[in-house]
C-alpha cells in the first residue's frame, strides 16, 4: 500500500542517519471529549473529517523522537519557510469525498484521556445542615501551582419558619434604634462659643450635668406617657398628720400626670370634712363633692360629670368641696370613684387624718398606689409610720399598699434643725418602702395659696415627675 506524503509522518532525513521531522507548523490537538467531533487541520490537504486515531499517534511518536535527538542534527530548520495560504476545498458530498490518508486497517479505537499532572482529592460529604454551604479551599500544597485557585462561595442557610414565628420576632426596640443621635457639643460658655466658631467641644462640667437632668426627665415623661392600663387605677395620699402637704401633692403629682398624659385626670377629695381641695386647686367651681354624692346615680356622661369638677391648666379636673357637706361614708367613696373611673383613666385621691374613719377605708379599697407627703420634723414622720404599721396590720391589699409605698419629703420654708433632720433620715430609711423623693424647697408651694403647676421652679417640676414615673412603674393592678 502507498503511502501520501503526509506532514504529519516521520520522513526519513540526511546526515548518514535516521531522523524525524515535523512539518514547521504547530498542531491544534482536539477537545478530547467523548462523541464529540474533532476539528478539522487548518492544512489545505486535509477536509473536514474525522481525524483518524492511528494518524494522532504517530505524530505524537514524531515528536517525541525529534524532542530526544542529537543537538548535531537539528530537525528543524533555522528558519521556517512560511506555509502558503489554503486554497478553498471544492464542495462535494461526504460520500464522494476521497480519502486523504491511508491508515492501516485496524479497528477505531476511541482516543485516550489525557491524565491531568494532579488529581484534586476527594471531598468529604458535607453534613445535611451544612449542605448549603460550599467546603472550604484546600491549602495552596494540595493543587500544583498551574491551577487556578478555587472560587468558593458561601451560601447562606435558611430556616424555613411559620408566619406566626416571623410575626413573633421582637421588634419594639426597631424604630428607636433607627432613629439618629446627634453628638452631644457644648453650646453654652467659652465651649460653646468655639463650637460657633467651628470647633468643636465637648460640654463642660455644669453643662453636661444639665444635659443628664434633661434626659432624665424625658425619660421619666415618656414613662408617664406611654402607660396603659387595662382599666381605671388610682393613687390615694395620706398621712395620718394634718398639715403635711396631702393637698398640694395631690394637686402637683395629679396635674403632672395629667400633663404630661393630656388629660384624663381626676383629683378628688375623699376627706370625712370638707378639706382644702378646692382652695388651693384653680378656678371656682358652682358645683362640687357634695352635690356630687347627691346625684351620683344619674351621672350618666362625661359632660354630666364635668359639671362638677374644676378643670385645671394641667389639663387635671378636681373634684372638691365648695361649701359645707356631710360627711363622707365607705359607700359614698367607692361610689363617686366608680363614676369617676368611668370617665377617667387615673384617679387620686386626697384623704384626711383619720386612717380609722368610714371614707378613709373606702379609700384604701378602691386604692392602686400610696403616696405618703412628709416634712422634716418628728411629729409628722412618726404618724407616717404609724400609718404604714397600720396598714401592714390589716393585711392583704392594705399591706400591699404600704410595701410599695412613696414617701415625698417636702419643705416649707421654716427653720430646720440639723439633728432633727438626721434623725428623720434614719427613721425614713427604716420604713420599708418602695421610693422616697425629696423635694426642694419651693416658694409657690410654700405660699399656701392656689397652686399652678405652671408656676413651679423647674427643679421641683423634675422631683414631681419622677415621683410620678416610679408610681406608674409600681403600679400594680389587679385584674378583678
């Protein structure tokens, strides 16, 4: 059988010697994949068939008797000769197609797969939680340093969960902490004046000390605010001593609550006498307590009951008496408080002397918080206690009330002696209580006259609305 001069065919050469010669072109070996076709030579002798597996074998022998042959005698020439440019194969049909190469008659066998110079080792099965995510990359000495690093990505796995868990997720705290604090700067004294200027500093001393009373009372007011109860509750201020202070604490930790919650506050007076509500609240009510109790049965509308009340810049409403009345009964307590609380969301309640009489029981039994007004002398502290041991006597919600107690320390203005008040310190902190607030001395309260809340130093606005905070946080209300 002849043989064609096929460039791809060991051609013997000069030199007394056999050698081996490559045409001087390079050669394009196929995409070695399965039942895939091989592209055809780029060489004009070739057509676009199959390259045979017997050709591609003897010209990788080709090469690798040329690569071990003597450096004496080249097998390539110094300068290739430049290959000429193909002519265009005429068409014809695969079947008239002649055969370019003769091979030897021996039966396709399918072209091996290369080896590749490393084998990634094996990855372990990932565990079924971990499933999602791709295994981390192998270190640099397990790859030849001709690969490419590989690409891991991590994905992130996800739970699947019900609506009702997802509608669950605490989320309160979500829009506070969106909202954007400001850097606290100084903007008071030479500090301040720089930071016009462009400089800026940190507040100083007296400065930053106001900033925190400012917080504190923000947060004492939002306290206040956002407290919601599922029905009416109720402070009673008592203090088996006259004189004391129970009116205008009513009046001032009443009207703080109802200003800062906007209203619907009722301060009533429950004394067994007529007492000094009315007095020193605002305005000149026609109607008061006593014509109340009269006509409690037909209060049927919160206008009806406004009727007798004196509405209070604070926004509070007072119920007291303008005249002359009875005296106050158990029933006639819980039952002007059922009335109020139909109307009212907070009700306190300013008592008399006697812890032992019929209006002061009813008092109690309709009672959620104890406010206790003392002053810095003996007399006054010791009937507080007295008080509080009668109640914790009584037992059940009475002792309750004592327990989480507030006693506000207040000052009217009258000489105090040192020892007298260290003592009335050690006293006070023997009580048991839940708070005590003191307050500073303030000259309105201290006028005896008609209280305005608008009218308190800011300092004694701050102590009141603290004292209204922890009430709010203590109260403890029972459903039934």
């Amino acid at each position: 059988m002849s043989h064609a001069r096929d460039p791809l065919v060991a051609q013997p050469q000069g030199y007394g010697s056999v050698g081996f010669s490559v045409a001087p072109r390079s050669v394009t070996y196929p995409e070695i994949v399965p039942a895939a076709p091989v592209p055809a030579e780029t060489d004009p002798q070739f057509t676009e068939e199959t390259l045979p597996a017997s050709a591609v074998r003897q010209s990788l022998q080709a090469e690798e008797a040329a690569a071990s042959a003597p450096a004496s005698a080249p097998a390539f020439p110094s300068e290739p000769e430049p290959e000429p440019e193909p002519a265009p194969a005429p068409a014809v049909s695969p079947a008239a197609a002649p055969a370019v190469v003769d091979v030897i008659d021996e039966p396709e066998r399918p072209l091996p797969v290369p080896t590749p110079a490393a084998t990634l080792p094996p990855v372990p099965p990932l565990p079924p939680l971990l499933s999602a995510v791709a295994p981390p990359a192998a270190s640099p000495s397990e790859f030849p340093t001709t690969h490419a690093a590989a690409v891991i990505t991590e994905v992130p796995i996800f739970i699947e969960r019900t609506p009702q868990e997802l509608f669950n997720e605490p989320a309160a705290d979500l829009a506070a902490a969106s909202t954007l604090q400001k850097p606290v700067t100084a903007s008071k004294g030479l500090r301040g004046m720089l930071g016009s200027l462009g400089i800026r500093m940190a507040p100083g001393e007296a400065e930053q000390a106001q900033l925190d009373s400012d917080a504190a009372l923000r947060r004492d007011e939002e306290t206040i605010r956002q407290a919601t109860w599922t029905r009416a509750v109720s402070i009673l201020v008592a203090n088996r001593k006259g004189g004391v202070g129970k009116t205008p604490v009513s009046l001032l930790l009443g009207g703080t609550l109802a200003a800062v919650r906007g209203g619907s506050v009722c301060i009533v007076e429950v004394s067994d006498d007529p007492g000094a509500l009315t007095f020193r609240a605002e305005g000149t009510p026609r109607l008061g307590l006593g014509e109340l109790v009269q006509n409690v049965g037909s209060i049927t509308s919160a206008g009806q009951l406004a009727g007798y009340t004196a509405p209070q810049t604070s926004f509070a409403s007072v119920i007291g008496s303008i005249g002359d009345r009875p005296p106050l009964t158990r029933s006639d307590v819980t039952t002007v408080a059922a009335v109020i609380d139909e109307f009212y969301s907070l009700r306190v309640m300013d008592s008399g002397n006697q812890s032992s009489s019929e209006a002061f029981e009813g008092a109690v039994e309709t009672a959620d918080a104890l406010v206790i007004p003392v002053l810095n002398a003996g007399d006054a502290v010791f009937e507080a206690l007295a008080l509080l041991d009668r109640l914790r006597a009584q037992g059940g919600k009475a002792a309750g009330l004592a327990d989480r107690a507030i006693i506000i320390r207040l000052s009217d203005g009258r000489p105090e002696h040192p020892q007298v008040v260290e003592r009335v310190n050690r006293i006070i902190e023997g009580a048991t209580v839940a708070h005590v607030v003191t307050v500073p001395y303030d000259a309105h309260i201290a006028e005896r006259g008609q209280l305005t809340l608008g009218s308190l130093d800011p300092a004694t606005y701050r102590v009141f609305a603290g004292a209204a905070a922890a009430l709010v946080r203590g109260l403890r209300v029972n459903p039934n």
